[in-house]
C-alpha cells in the first residue's frame, strides 16, 4: 500500500486540491446540514448550534405535515418544480434535437450560428431573467403589448404573480436551457456514423423511420445524460423563480429551494430548513439511482 502511494504520488499530489475543495465545499457542510436537522437550531442556538435541544423527527414533522401551512406549501413548492422540469425538459428536448438536426448539415456560417444559438445559456442568470421580469410586466411588458395588439387579450394580464406566475418562469427557463439540450444532441449526432443512414435509406427508410429506428436508439446514452442531468438542475431551482418574483414566488410559483431558503434564512428556522434540504437531497439521490438502475437493466436485457 505505501509502496503504491510512493509511486503515484505525483497524481496524488495532483488530485488533492480537488479532495479538498469536494470535502470543504460538499461533504462538510453536507454533514453539517444533517446535524442541524435533527436540532432546534434558531435565532437564538445559532450561535452554539452544536448544543442545541436535540429534537429528533420533529423538524421533519413540521416541514412535511400536509395539513401544517409549512408542510401544505412545501409539498405544493415540489409539485411546481415537478410541472416546471416536466415542461421544459420535454420541450427543451424537442428544440435541442430539431435545432441540432439544423446544425448538422453543412452550410455557410454553420460555425458562426452554433456560437450564436449558445447566447442565451451563457447569458449571467442575473442578466437573463431580469429581462424576462421586464418582458413579463403587466403594463410596460413585451407580452402583453403584443397579445392585446393581436387582440388576443383585451386588458393586461399579470404575469408575475398569481397563477400564470409559474407559466412565465418556465417560459424564460425554456429560452435559456434548450441552446444546452442542442449543444449535446448535436455532439451525439455527429458520433453517428453516416453509414448507419445510408443503410437505412438503401432499406427504403424514410425520415422519420430515420429518426426513429437510427437516430433516437443511437443517441439514447446522450438522451440518458441530459435527462438526468436537467432533472436534478431544475429540482435544484433557484435563480430563476428569485430573480423574476423576488423573495417569495407565491404559492403558485414557489419551490422548494425558495421554500427552505425563506424559512431558513429569513425565518431563522435553520433546523426545518436544513431537514427539508436533507429530504430533497435525498430524493435527488433516489431519482438517480432509479433513473441510472432502469436504465443499466435495459441495457442488460438487449
């Protein structure tokens, strides 16, 4: 064992940083997290949280009791983060993949306009959404100028609060994640080796049998990456629904990273924040490994 660790140790040294960053960043806080929701840890045991009263499940009680108002609002916050990621992950899907069919072809300036199409998720999310927020305004925004010039609408709607509050979000999510869902299906496309299409049109395969039988089942590992990865993403988010509604959404918008924010840092309730951190940690990580074991045995059974 030491003889291994004296050979490697250039790569040790190399990869420490890392370890460190990881166990400084992640795991410690994530450890201290864990404590804390196991304690009543307020405004006042803050300052010596390490002893404060040990409440056991009772923090967990309070955040996931549907019939408490906490509880009511916390499993409403994960029903909207639920319609939100169904939303734009689906529908990011179907523009990344048509925008990436578009830019597989060869034409003049193809570089140019893949550069372009990244614009919008590279924007800061403090930049892009706060456009968004202005777009949406009920009596200076674009949208509702444009509906009522269309005659679709015959006064100003509210977009920022309320029950369209979650329609708008999505929609500014939408415009900024599908240039990321473009750039990997566009990777996964040019690994497919043309001869597999060839092959497909000599057997009298039309497009969408192209599209079906070639290109889908060939681009499933990628297909896998970007579902999975926009699921935890968007379980996880935040910027956008603060930025567009500030320090609480509403309940119609709200989710549960606004949720455990507001209660922990403007409630000071660090204990109940930290137990439903802990909860959707945990559900992230039962998520993946559903998502990671149904695939792997599909895989297996072919």
């Amino acid at each position: 064992m030491l003889q291994r660790i004296a050979k490697n140790r250039t790569a040790y040294l190399l990869i420490l940083p890392a370890v460190l960053g990881m166990l400084f960043v992640h795991y410690i806080p994530m450890l201290w997290g864990i404590l804390i929701s196991f304690r009543d840890v307020n405004l006042f045991t803050v300052r010596n949280w390490f002893s404060a009263p040990w409440v056991g499940l009772a923090n967990f009680a309070q955040g996931f009791d549907p019939a408490g108002t906490l509880g009511a609002r916390f499993w409403r916050s994960l029903w909207n983060v639920t319609v939100f990621g169904a939303v734009t992950i689906s529908a990011g899907y179907v523009i990344g993949i048509a925008v990436a069919h578009l830019l597989n072809r060869r034409f003049p300036g193809r570089t140019l306009v893949r550069g372009l199409i990244l614009l919008p998720y590279i924007t800061p999310d403090s930049v892009a959404y706060s456009v968004w927020r202005f777009i949406f305004q009920a009596r200076t925004g674009l949208v509702n100028k444009w509906l009522l010039a269309l005659g679709l609408i015959d006064e100003p709607e509210i977009w920022l609060v309320g029950s369209r509050a979650l329609t708008s979000v999505t929609i500014a999510a939408l415009w900024k994640g599908w240039p990321f869902a473009a750039l990997i299906l566009l990777a996964g496309l040019q690994s497919i080796p043309q001869e597999y299409y060839d092959a497909a049109r000599i057997d009298g395969a039309g497009g969408w049998a192209r599209l079906r039988h070639v290109t889908f089942p060939l681009l499933m590992p990628v297909t896998r990456t970007y579902m999975l990865m926009s699921i935890l993403w968007n379980y996880n988010a935040f910027n956008q629904f603060r930025v567009m509604f500030g320090n609480d959404p509403g309940i119609a918008a709200d989710v549960p990273s606004t949720l455990i924010m507001r209660e922990a840092f403007d409630g000071f309730n660090f204990g109940v924040g930290s137990a439903m951190s802990l909860a959707l940690m945990i559900l992230m990580l039962l998520v993946t490994i559903l998502f990671v074991r149904t695939y792997s045995r599909r895989e297996g059974v072919a």
